[in-house]
C-alpha cells in the first residue's frame, strides 16, 4: 500500500510538510540569530564547508549550509520514494520495463513540490512565527531595517563641524557619567574605524559599544588602537562572543572566558567595563548558568566590571522581563521600536525603578531616523533626532 504512486505522492507531501516546519522551520528562526558554529550540529564541519564556497565569510555559516542540506534533504527524500514507488508499480504491470528513468518526471515534480511546501511551512514558522507565540522575523526586519537610510550622510553640514559633547548623565547603577551621544562600532575596523573612533574620543565620546563579531573582530582592534592610552577615561562595552558570532546555551564556562580574554587582547586592555549576552533569543540563553559563573569568575579577576544582554529578537519582551526579575543585570540594550513592541515603555521604566539598570535603546535610528537612546531614568524616551553624518550607531542620552 505504501508504494502505491498516490499514496507515496500524498505521503511525500505530509512529510515535507512537517519536516519544512520543524527543521527548515527551526535554521530559518536561527539563522538571523548570529551564532557562531558551535551553537548548530556539526557547526564546525559546516562552516568548513561554506568557506569553501566563500573563503571571506565574516559570520559562522553553519546555520545557512544545514537550512540549504534540510531543504535539499526533503527534495531527495520525495523523489527517490516517488520514483520508487512508480517503479514498482510499472514492474507490476510490465516486469521487463525497468529502465533507471521510470518515475524520474515524477519524482522530480514531487521533489519540486515538496521543497515548495517545505519552504512555505518554513516560513512559517521561522518568518512569521505561527505555532510560536506569533513571533517570527519578519516584522523585526520590516521595522528595523529601512533600506532608505544612507549608510553615509550625503552632506557635510557645516552645523556638524567642531560639535561636541554637551552633556553627561549617569548610566544606571554603573554610576558612570556617560556622554549624550554614545559610539556603536558595528561596521568600523581597519585605520578608517580607528579614526572614527578618535574622532569620538576627540569631541567627548566616553562610551564605546563593539564585539567581537562586529567585522569579524575588526572593530575590536581598531577600537584597540584608538584608545591607546586613555583607557581609564573611557566606558567599553563588548560581547561574550566569538568572532564568528554569538555563544550558545550549554557553552562551556571555560569558553566563555577565553571568548572575552580574547576580546581584551584585541582591546590592548586588562578589563572591560560591560559584556553583554548578545542577540538574546531566548530565556535559556540569558539564564544560562555557565555564563552567569562565567562573568562571576572575571569580575572576581577585575577582567569585567558589570553584566548586560542585547536582544532585537521576536522574544525581546520575554527576554527582558526575565532579564530584570533576575536582578542579575546592570544594564540591558533594547531595540527601540514602539510599533513593534508595545510594553516597551512599561518595560524600560520597570527596569530603571526596580533595578536602577541602565538601558540602552538600539536600532532608532533604523525604525524612526533618529538616533538610538540611552535611558537614564524611568521616563519617556524622547522624541528622535535627526542622525549624525555617518550610520555608524551612535546613541542620545538622557
């Protein structure tokens, strides 16, 4: 019954179906997350393999290569027992006809078929999040990727040269007085971002946000040769990162150590104020045991002084509500986008009255043309500014 032609067909059909769902469904939601290799099976082997095909990948890619082999997987699956099963039936009916291309159109088209399903069921749940919580990307990236926003300002308004830092204002329970515009680094490395980063410093700058996963390490060592000799006037955040991405839950806390001594290194200092958990998708990533000894270990060698996560994922609000009520975080960076995430405000006020956290707002100004905000009381963020000459990420504080 089984190796009936229809019956194969159907059964070819349900099978994508649920394999598009639960693994292509699962890379799919994965992937835009950044780990690096060892948070995916085999993540070592599969990275080797995708640099084969692109030796200057800058971010693991073994998250892309096993959604590509799932979805492969299910084609060959459907048309090797839809050929089999047409094969079968043309010997019943004809036993001499055997020739290796009968039931080849068929199971190709069912091949076809089923990668279609597989990638619709996918999307699904991976883009659009249907059977979890309604939480998929898509409507992260429609908001906070404007694709109308000039990486550089196309004018050079006189108003801009020479400004400088007008303000201070404490960050949460760190008790540092950090500037009105902050430095995100995502994107800089090499001489050109050491200048960008000097010419922070240089006009009062005294908070610099980077990782190791930015440029592949780039902008660690360029913000390395930038601070050079003021180290201790300056607030450095970096991430529990690789630089090939983030680390996953279960990573050992040895791992996670030498991940931030490797970020020191590229820094050229002996500690850094902040590390966050970075791209936080999940409760049991934030809540990971390892990396809370992790911190408790470097903090205790002077290595890090405070802990913080960043989370621009669909589970942002679970994520940060968890975040405060383990009062194990003296700062949290946020996608700022109210249209996204309504309970924002109520969340950022929580986390100022209940555990004086520093919060800083990312990603304004790709969702409002403005600049992203650091909160330092429980108010309302204000409204956007106008951005800066450059798209490097740069924050207002209040």
């Amino acid at each position: 019954m089984l190796f009936k032609p229809r019956t194969a067909v159907i059964g070819c059909l349900v099978f994508s179906l649920f394999a598009g769902y639960f693994v292509v469904g699962h890379y799919l939601y994965k992937v835009p997350i950044g780990l690096d290799q060892s948070g995916f099976l085999a993540g070592g082997l599969m990275h080797e393999i995708a640099t084969q095909f692109k030796p200057d990948a800058m971010n693991a890619m073994s998250g892309v290569v096993l959604l590509l082999l799932s979805v492969l997987a299910i084609g060959v699956i459907a048309f090797f027992v839809t050929r089999a099963a047409v094969r079968k039936r043309a010997a019943s009916i004809d036993p001499a006809r055997r020739s290796f291309l009968t039931g080849a159109g068929a199971g190709a088209g069912v091949a076809f078929g089923g990668i279609t399903l597989a990638a619709a069921a996918g999307a699904l749940r991976g883009l659009l999040g249907f059977g979890i919580n309604g939480d998929g990307w898509a409507g992260i990236g429609e908001h906070i990727n404007d694709k109308d926003i000039a990486f550089t300002h196309p004018q050079w308004k006189d108003a801009w040269k020479g400004a400088t830092i007008r303000n201070y204002r404490r960050f949460g329970r760190t008790d540092w007085n950090i500037s009105d515009v902050v430095l995100g680094t995502g994107r800089i490395r090499d001489e050109a971002g050491e200048k960008v980063a000097r010419a922070a410093i240089e006009r009062g700058v005294n908070y610099i946000d980077t990782s190791p996963d930015y440029s592949a390490a780039g902008s660690e060592n360029a913000v390395g040769r930038a601070i050079k000799g003021q180290r201790d006037k300056l607030f450095i955040a970096t991430k529990f990162c690789t630089p090939l991405g983030h680390l996953g839950p279960g990573t050992s806390v040895a791992h996670y150590k030498q991940a931030v001594e490797a970020s020191l290194g590229r820094l050229g200092t002996d500690y850094v104020d902040l590390c966050h958990i970075h791209s936080v998708d999940s409760v049991e990533r934030l809540m990971d045991e390892n990396v809370h000894e992790a911190f408790d270990q470097l903090k205790q060698e002077g290595k890090v002084r405070f802990m913080g996560f960043s989370t621009h994922t669909p589970n942002l609000v679970e994520v940060a509500n968890t975040g405060i009520d383990s009062g194990r975080f003296d700062v949290m960076m946020l996608a700022y986008h109210h249209g996204i995430w309504a309970p924002l405000a109520g969340i950022i006020s929580r986390a100022r009255a209940e555990q004086d956290m520093g919060v800083v707002a990312m990603k304004r100004a790709r969702s409002t043309r403005g600049l992203p905000t650091i909160a330092t009381r429980p108010t309302a963020i204000p409204r956007p500014h106008s951005s800066g000459c450059c798209r490097i990420r740069m924050s207002h504080v209040r």
